[in-house]
C-alpha cells in the first residue's frame, strides 16, 4: 500500500471558497462604481479575488494529481508494472500540471498578498470616520497599525481590530516573509522542495532552506519554511469572512439609529 492518501476533495473545497465572503454585501452599496473594468476600490477587490480564485483552481488540481500519481503510477513505474488506462492518463496529466507546479505555488502567494491588500482598502467603508486610521493600501501596514500600543484598544472598532491583531498571525509568518524573502526579494541563496509530511497525512507542501552563507552545502543551517496552501487558503477565506460579517453588523447598526 502506498504510503499517500488523498483526503482533498477539490470539488468541495472549490465550492467552499468560490462564493466571495465580501461580494454579496458590497454589490449593494449605493456610493458603488459599477462599470466594468473601473477601478475603484470595490471593484478592483471583486476583480483580485476572481485571479485568486483562479490561482487556487490550478494549484489544487496540480496538488491532486501529483498525490494521485504518486499513489499509482509512480508506484507501477517503480517496480516495473506496465501502467493502466487510468494509470496512462493519470501520468499524462501529471506531465502537464507538473511543470507548472512551482510557478502555480508562487502565483498564489502573490496574488493572496495583493488581494489582502485589496482588502484593506475595503475596510475604509465603516473606519473612514476614525480619529486614526489604518493604512488602506497595504495590509502590512493595516496589520501593523492594530499592533501598536497606542491604538489597542481601538475607538468603537476594537472587535475587527483584535481580530486582526490576534488571528492573522499567519500573514506576517507565512505569506508575507516567503512571498517578500524567497519570491520578490531574494538574498541568499536558497532550495525549494514539494512534498509530504512523513506519513502523507497533509496535503502537498512547499519547503524552503536557507543557509547562512552562499554555500550550498549549508541549506537548512540558517533558517527552514513550510508553506502548506490548504492552510493559507483557508486563513484568508476566513478573514474575509470575518470582515464581511462585520461590515454587515456595522450596517445594521447604522441603519437601526
């Protein structure tokens, strides 16, 4: 028995993420810019998040055909069982999505980091009002403003502001330090592997070594990252979630006076 099962189900993880958690609620504002292909703030969010849908459809598909594979073909090949059809496809797909596996990780990340940025222009809807406010073009600094002292508690906003301070961690240790270190900003040298945990039971991840020095012998001695997508996906889906759920209550509230 191969030692790699598959318990990503594209379809419903598609499904799950697809809907846009924010969309629903923005599409019903009055000050909204409707016209295709203008670029306000909402309409460049719903724009993002289509190119991250998308870049999340390739990757997971490649993520499960190289499980697939792995869990078959790579197995028959192995020990000189002549493939079946199934087997024949399956490599044959593999031989497509494979090649691209590495520019399909990288587009992620990059494009997760531009629609978070997208995103925080959003927030400006319900804290545009705010004595301080939070920078509205980059998340990092979006992230950063809710961390300083001075602002925590922060004005009648403090449940958005300590969601962000207490739940987006991941941004800063994950997205944004692989896609600025090893993606934009590379300098040192470093490899990048794919693969599983030990015993397969994750999805597919990306590894990163580091060294200290520009020897290549010394990979792993300076620093070690893993980059697990299911993971990054499901974080941003939630904050988004999160925010739509709170300009929604904000609404309400506003509506209710």
């Amino acid at each position: 028995m191969s030692p790699f099962w598959d318990p990503m189900n594209i379809i419903k993880i598609l499904k799950k993420i697809k809907n846009d958690p924010l969309s629903n609620y923005l599409v019903t504002l009055d000050d909204r810019t409707p016209y295709l292909g203008y670029a306000d703030p909402i309409n460049s969010y719903l724009e993002q998040y289509i190119f991250f849908i998308l870049c999340c459809e390739r990757l997971l598909k490649a993520m499960s055909i190289e499980r697939r594979y792995r869990n078959g073909p790579y197995w028959s090949r192995k020990v000189g069982i002549p493939f079946t059809k199934h087997e024949r496809w399956l490599a044959a797909k593999r031989n497509e999505t494979g090649r691209f596996l590495g520019l399909d990780f990288d587009n992620l990340l990059i494009h997760s980091r531009i629609l978070l940025d997208r995103a925080s222009a959003i927030t400006k809807i319900f804290l545009k009002n705010q004595p301080t406010q939070p920078s509205f073009t980059s998340f990092t600094k979006h992230r950063e403003f809710f961390l300083r002292t001075e602002n925590i508690p922060y004005s009648n906003h403090e449940t958005y502001a300590k969601y962000v301070r207490e739940q987006t961690g991941w941004f800063t240790s994950s997205l944004k330090l692989v896609r600025d270190k090893f993606i934009v900003h590379r300098n040192k040298p470093f490899q990048r592997f794919y693969g599983w945990p030990k015993y397969g039971f994750s999805e597919m991840e990306m590894l990163l070594f580091t060294s200290a020095t520009d020897d290549p012998g010394n990979l792993g001695t300076d620093e070690h990252k893993v980059v697990n997508p299911l993971d990054l996906i499901f974080n941003i889906v939630d904050y988004l979630s999160f925010t739509g759920n709170y300009m929604k209550e904000q609404a309400k509230k506003g509506n209710d006076r």
